[in-house]
C-alpha cells in the first residue's frame, strides 16, 4: 500500500490529511495558529507557526489513519497564496510574513499598473487593476518602508516556498504561484524583469528562488531534521504544490478546456481550463503553465459569497437555523417573490473590479421574510457568478460545466440556483476536501505513482452529484438576470453624483 499526505494552509490554519491511491480521506490532522492584525488594513503571521502547525497537524493525521509510516511515500502543499516572507541566509524570517489579505501595499499596487509593463496583461487585458495582495507590491512596500529587511533579505518568497525550504533544504518557487501572482510568465521570457527594473527594485530578481518547479515536480526528500518534526521516514518526498485555491482544481478534477472550478467558501473563485490564451478585461489571467503543462487558467473571483450568509445570520442575532432556511428559501419561487438583491457587500472583484461598490436589497415589503430575503441572496450569488462567466463566454471561453467545491455544496437549494443562472450542469465530486485532496495527487504524481497529474485525477477524484439546470427556471432567471445587471450601474451612477457610500 502506498498513502500520501496532502497539507492545506489555510488562513486560520493548518489541515494535514492522509489520503490512498482511490482518492479515500483515511486520516485528519488541524493545528490553527493566530494573524495578527493592525490599523492599515494589516495582516501578519508568524512563519514558525506555521512549521509548528506542520508537525503537528501531519503527526495527528498520520496517527488517525492507522497506517505504517513507512508506507507513506510524499507529501505536497496547498497554501495561501500572496502570504509574502523575507527571509535571511539561514532561511529564518526577518520579520512577520505579511498574509495575503493585508492591503498595505494600495500605493504601490497603482504604482506597478503605472508602468504599463507588458506584464500587466494577466490584470485585465492590462487595464488592472493589480491588486494589493500580490507579490510585487508587497515586495514594493518592503523596499520603500522597510529598507533594511529588502536589502538583508537573500530570499523573498511565500508561505508555500518557506515550507518547501525547511523540508527540504531545497530553495526553490511554485510556478504555480509564480505563474498567478508573482507576474512571472513561462511564455513570455520568465520573471517580469522589465516591471521590477521600472519600479527600481532591479534586486527583486536575485531575492526571488532561482529555481521555478511547477507543480508536481520533486522538490526534493525530507531532511533529517524535517523528518524527525513530522515523525516520517527522510526518504518522502516532498512534491511542489502551489495556491490552495488552485491546488484544489486538481482535486475537483477541472483539467480539460471548457470545464469552470467554483470554489466556494466566504468568498467566490472561478477558474476556467483553456487550451489558449485569453485576456480579458474585468478578469484575470490567462495564466499559463500555472496548474496543467501547456494550458491557460482564466480567473474570476467573488469578493463576498458565504459571508453574505454569515452576515445575516449576524444580524437576526445568531439564530437562524441554516437547515430551515434552506428549506423555506427553496419553497419560494425563483425571484423570491419580488425581492432582488446585489452580492457586492464588500465591493466587486470581478468582472466590474470596483471595490466601492457595495450590496443592495431591493423589492421588499411587509408580506416578506428573512426566507425571501436569504433566497434572494443566494441568487445573487448566482448573477454574480454568472456575469462571470459570461464575461468568459465573451472572451470565446465555452464552459461545458462548473465542478464545485466549499462550503455551497452542503445546499442543494444553492447548487441548483447556480445550475440555473448560469444554465450549466454543476458537479460536486466524492471528496470535498478539495485543496488537500489536490495536493495528495501532485505527491502522488512526484513519487511516480502517476505519469501525469490527469492520471491522477482519473485515479483519485471519485464522481459524486451532478446538478442539471432546470429550463424553466433558467427562462426565469434570464429576466431577473437583467434587473440584477441593472443595478450595479445604477447604484454607481448615484454613488458618483455624490451619495458615496461607507468604505466599512
């Protein structure tokens, strides 16, 4: 028997799962460690928490599966992505890692699409706008307010590539990561180099890892050290992994052009699997090599999905009986019985990119109730995710299918709006833990298990539901479609003769 690890790390922690040649889920490990936050829309963790989550959430996951560790052959990781450290020659971190949402670095983010570098084609077609989150304006920032900690640092990289370093000893960078963040382009000469001379940060290009493994890819066996943390034999190997979002479209399965990854959770991400490129604007990518050799990914994203849901439940004071709910909300028509509403709570990432812009509940009245209300929002969800993918169709991009994964699959009543606003089947696979489960096939992949991460995937990804849309509510939706896509413009055209809402 051979089992492999595949590790998440996420935001508030660290999952460690144990998982067989089938795809099975056989042990669980999670040790969650503290982000600390400041004024400045600040976010930081420290990296050795990170390395101590590791040990201990692998530990628990190897002892709950009950298998021989000897019979463990790697391990891959599936990290937050964005999450920027410095470190110094010994590989120790010069100051906090600085998480991928903290948004510090706004100046310098304009400051990168200031430049116009060709680069910036993955951020709309090169209209932007480039986030705050990524890794050139993070690095921009240490070098313009931090100066000591740019210049001392041999390495800048992220949480994935830190990990990958104390494992192994290997310094190296995900090309997934690379691929979607760092600007870094396989197609197109490699690292931007022209984009970081123009910012004047021309040593940026020695501090990032030389070497670029995509995933899958050995990075290298454990070393004694790192074999005695996770209580593992030094001969697993350690496979490159990347982004945990999409590290999870290998665990749902989205390979082939055509199929669209919808990852749910607080927040909405959108991958589509294309066989050439294509930029557009008010969507990111295309990002090539960036998961499958030889592929494109173009990205759409969400900013506020379930935490509209967490929102609510808030204001009726905890209360609300999710199950319940459900049910009310899937006994009312579509439409919700005249009560529209508008998903952008905490702005738009996609396709409109305004981060002003914000949510709406419209059509109320007396005869309504918080069942209307919550349908209304789950189908707003369902418009935004549409426009996306409309946004894609645009861009000649066919979908044939969205695969999900997250929090959205435990509703029925939300995979059916989605099958139904978008009029696309919705599949939901076997094992939901998609991040971890994505990360176990790269592992498999780099111990030659599998020839490639397809064969994989046909190996390990289980079939689960399949959500059809159904044509009558499709015909309805189209219509309440355009009342949806009526009021964004709508409310910026107020927003813009001077009733500016709230940035909180």
């Amino acid at each position: 028997m051979a089992y492999f690890i595949g590790v998440d790390g996420g935001t508030e922690s660290l999952r460690a799962r144990v998982f067989d040649l089938a795809g099975r889920p056989l042990g669980n490990g999670v040790s969650p460690y503290p982000t600390h936050f400041a004024a400045g829309a600040r976010a930081e963790q420290d990296p050795e928490d990170w390395w101590r989550a590791l040990g201990l959430a692998v530990r628990a996951a190897v002892a709950e599966a009950g298998v021989a560790k000897d019979q463990i052959e790697g391990l891959s990781l599936a990290t937050t992505c964005c999450t920027v450290v410095a470190l110094d020659e010994g590989g120790r971190a010069l100051r906090p890692a600085i998480l991928w949402m903290d948004m510090r670095a706004g100046a310098e983010a304009e400051a990168v699409l200031a430049t116009g570098d060709r680069a910036l084609v993955v951020n709309g077609a090169g209209r932007g706008p480039v986030s705050a989150e990524w890794m050139i304006p993070k690095a921009l920032w240490l070098a313009r307010h931090e100066p000591e900690n740019f210049a001392r640092a041999a390495t800048i990289c992220e949480y994935q590539d830190f990990l990958a370093l104390r494992l192994t000893g290997r310094r190296c960078a995900s090309g997934n990561n690379a691929s979607v963040r760092w600007h870094y382009a396989s197609d197109r000469g490699g690292w931007p180099a022209s984009l970081v001379r123009a910012l004047g940060i021309d040593g940026m290009l020695e501090k990032w890892p030389a070497e670029v493994l995509a995933p899958g890819a050995e990075i290298g066996r454990l070393t004694p050290v790192a074999a005695s943390h996770l209580d593992l034999p030094e001969r697993v190997r350690v496979v490159q992994g990347g982004a945990d979002a999409f590290i999870g479209m290998i665990g749902l399965g989205v390979a082939r052009p055509g199929q669209i990854a919808l990852i749910t959770g607080s927040s909405h991400l959108q991958f589509g699997v294309s066989d050439q490129p294509r930029f557009v604007p008010g969507l990111w990518g295309t990002y090539r090599d960036a998961v499958y050799p030889g592929r494109y990914v173009l990205e759409g994203g969400q900013t506020s999905t379930g935490s509209i849901i967490a929102w609510l439940r808030r204001l009726m004071g905890g209360t609300l009986d999710l199950a319940a709910l459900n049910e009310a909300a899937a006994a009312l028509p579509p439409g919700a019985e005249g009560v529209l509403a508008l998903d952008h709570f905490q702005g738009n990432r996609t396709p409109h990119t305004d981060s002003l812009s914000r949510g709406a509940i419209t059509g109320l009245s007396l005869h309504h109730g918080v069942a209307h209300i919550f349908r209304a929002i789950l189908e707003a969800i369902g418009f935004g995710t549409r426009a996306i993918v409309d946004a894609m169709r645009g861009a000649g991009f066919d979908a044939a299918e969205m695969v999900a994964g997250g929090g959205a699959t435990n509703s029925p009543l939300w995979l059916q709006i989605h099958a139904d606003t978008a009029n696309l089947p919705v599949v939901v696979p076997d094992v939901s833990e998609v991040p971890s489960l994505g990360a176990a096939i790269l592992a498999a992949v780099g111990a030659g298990r599998f020839a490639t991460i397809e064969d994989g995937i046909a190996a390990m990804v289980r079939p689960g539901r399949r959500i059809e849309p159904i044509a009558a509510n499709v015909a309805l939706y189209d219509e309440i479609y355009a009342q949806y896509a009526a009021l964004y413009p709508a409310l910026k055209t107020v927003r813009e003769a001077g009733v500016t809402p709230s940035r909180h």
